[in-house]
C-alpha cells in the first residue's frame, strides 16, 4: 500500500499545479496519478490561449492573476529555457448589437480591474490584423497582454518543481474505484493501491466517473470540442482572433504554425475525442472566410479534446460535502489551461486550511442547489 497525505488524480496541467503548490507550502507526501502520460488529456489537445478578456468578475481575477504567473512562470519554477510565452493579444469580434452591447459591458468591468483592454472599431481591428474579412463586423475588444503558452512545457514546468519537492508522479495508473474507511480512501488503481486523507479530483472530462466511484454525482460533463494545427509559415499574425458568433479562434504559434478551433453548440455530452472529416471542412471555410491569408497554408493535423462542462461554464474548486477530504477542481469548461496557476494556489489554500489569496465562495458545489449561478457569456 502506497500511502501518502494527499492523491491527485490527474496528471495535466491542474494537477500538477496544485502538487507544486501543496508541497510549495510544507505538504511534500504528495502524489500524481495519471492514467496516461501527463498532458495526455485536455491540457495537451487545449487551444493553448490565455486571455484577460472575460465577462465575470471571477474569471477576469483568475486569468489576471494566472497570467501575471506565467509572464515569469520559467523565473519561478526554475525552468531552463521558457514555456514559449507569446503576448500578441487577443482580438474578439463582435457581429451582433447584443455582442456590442456585451463586450462593453465587459469591458467596462475588465477596466475596473485594472485590465487594459480597449474597444476598436473594424477599421482599427484592420490595422491590428490586416488581412482580417470586416464583413458585417460592428467592432471588437482587444488586449495586448493577452497571448500564448505551450501546455507541455507549463506542465513539465510545475511537475519538474513539484518532483524536486518530493511529489511522487505516478503516469499510466489508472483509478479504477475509491474505497472510504474513516478519514482514509483507498484509491484502486492498475498499479496498485493509493491511501490518503485527502483524494483531489481533477481528472478533467472523467471527473464526473471519478465522483461517482465515492457516490457523488458532480454537475460536470464532457464536451468534444476539435482542432487542427498547419504548417509553419512566417509571422503575418500577432494576436489570437476569437469570433463567438462563429464559435471559432485562430492564433499563429511562436514557431509560425496556426492553431485554430470550432465549437459546436449540438455537441453530444460525452467522452469522444475522435476528430472528423466534417470538422475540417467546416474549419477551413470559416477560418479562410475570416482570414483569407490562410487558403493556402496545409494543414498538418487534427485532433480532439474535451472541456469539462459545467452548467455556468466555471470551475468548480471545492471540497465535497458528503464526502470530508474528498476536492474537486474541474469544470473549466474550456479555460483550465490559462488559469491553472492560479486553480493551483486556490486549492493549496483551501486543502491546508489557509486564507484564500482570492475569494472561492462562488466555485463551490452548492452554488447548484442554490441556484446562484455566474454564468459566463464568453466562451467558444
């Protein structure tokens, strides 16, 4: 029996945040288990984003204090040769007067945060991206700070510290059922047998599983969402594009390849990270529609991942309470990527019983029974 103070079960960029963290403040018998190897679900299929740009109060302090960590997350972490931080900002695009109406309303709450993020007309949108169809566009919102990181190295980042902390990193173990006794729950695994005090959920699109194998049924579903990557070619584009309208975003990687994604509103709640031929002919006339530079970039590949549902599109970040010692941090609902450093500290918090560096009240579980939603409006 392989015992230990905390299990995370989960080895992506989360999980491994929250490991750092733990053992940052003094918690080192800690371990990973990762059914895969880690990155091997939705942190290494992600769209690889960060933005300030939110419509919730929560979600602009997260991604704001997150961003501010990776700005200098290679400093912090000891981590020779960078995580491929790119600010070219984001560009979002706003095709409706309900859409103008929104994004000022963001705007005027991002500002009062201290967020520079700024409206421009389709003209000044055009001096930003040159080649960018204006067709039908009524204006956008655009912040410089916003930008690109790559997940693998963020999260081989934070294992490598968490390692060095004394983190134990268990990949290709698979939890397979929860036993409680008392205080203590025994994670079944293909591996072995975990045993800890505390078990933290983040297993990302099988979280709702992993609830279930304590007797918890969590608000959290899964959702296919596709991408394809091309070619490397030269720099012609400095920010991520994101049209909500088109449900789609496009961004040029520092090494010159675009990585773009469609969401699709009919997408059946389910764990399928199979990517399709339809996929890549609805992709390829949106995106050429919008940026027309693209129609003779090749694609290289395409892939699927799945964001973890929840019913207001935020994360859930608390500990279950029919189950003591027993937390969750899923339910990112497409964001967990940009905001894990933060997601990291926030659960160290709450699990060592410390003062939240920003308040969780509305991450909790109960908000569900409670009705006290904060839905957020942009996501694609």
């Amino acid at each position: 029996m392989n015992r230990h103070e905390v299990i995370i079960i989960g080895g992506g960029v989360t999980g491994c945040s929250i490991a750092y963290h733990l053992a940052a403040r003094g918690m080192r018998d800690v371990a990973v288990l990762e059914r895969a190897y880690l990155t091997s679900g939705a942190t290494g299929r992600c769209g690889a984003g960060f933005r300030h740009q939110w419509g919730t109060k929560t979600n602009c302090l997260l991604t704001k204090y997150s961003i501010a960590r990776l700005e200098h997350l290679a400093e912090e972490l000891e981590y020779p040769g960078g995580v491929e931080i790119k600010q070219g900002g984001y560009l979002l695009l706003a095709y409706t007067p309900k859409m103008v109406e929104q994004f000022k309303k963001n705007l005027a709450l991002q500002k009062s945060l201290g967020i520079d993020a700024r409206w421009v007309t389709p003209q000044e949108a055009r001096e930003i991206v040159p080649f960018l169809n204006t067709e039908g566009l009524l204006g956008a919102t655009f912040c410089a700070r916003d930008g690109h990181a790559n997940p693998f190295k963020v999260t081989d980042a934070y294992a490598r510290a968490a390692r060095r902390l004394g983190v134990k990193i268990h990949t290709y173990t698979e939890v397979r059922d929860i036993k409680i006794e008392g205080s203590l729950k025994t994670v079944i695994t293909n591996r072995g047998n975990f045993q800890a005090p505390v078990v933290v959920n983040a297993a990302g699109g099988h979280a709702a599983e992993i609830g279930r194998m304590v007797g918890v049924e969590l608000p959290v579903v899964p959702e296919r969402h596709q991408i394809l990557v091309t070619e490397p070619v030269e720099q012609v584009l400095g920010p991520m594009v994101m049209s909500f309208y088109h449900n789609l975003y496009c961004q040029q990687t520092p090494h010159g390849s675009f990585i773009m994604g469609l969401g699709d509103p009919n997408e059946p709640k389910e764990y399928n990270i199979r990517s399709s031929w339809q996929f890549l002919t609805q992709m390829a006339q949106k995106a050429v529609w919008l940026l027309p530079v693209l129609k003779n970039v090749r694609v290289v590949r395409q892939w699927a991942g799945v964001y973890d549902m929840s019913p207001d599109r935020q994360p859930v970040l608390d500990e279950v309470p029919e189950v003591p010692g027993f937390y969750v941090a899923a339910g990112f609902s497409g964001h967990g990527f940009m905001i894990a450093p933060m997601t990291g500290q926030l659960m160290a918090e709450i699990i060592l019983g410390l003062p939240t560096t920003l308040p969780v009240d509305m991450f909790s579980l109960s908000r569900f029974q409670t009705g006290k939603l904060f839905v957020e409006p942009s996501v694609v």
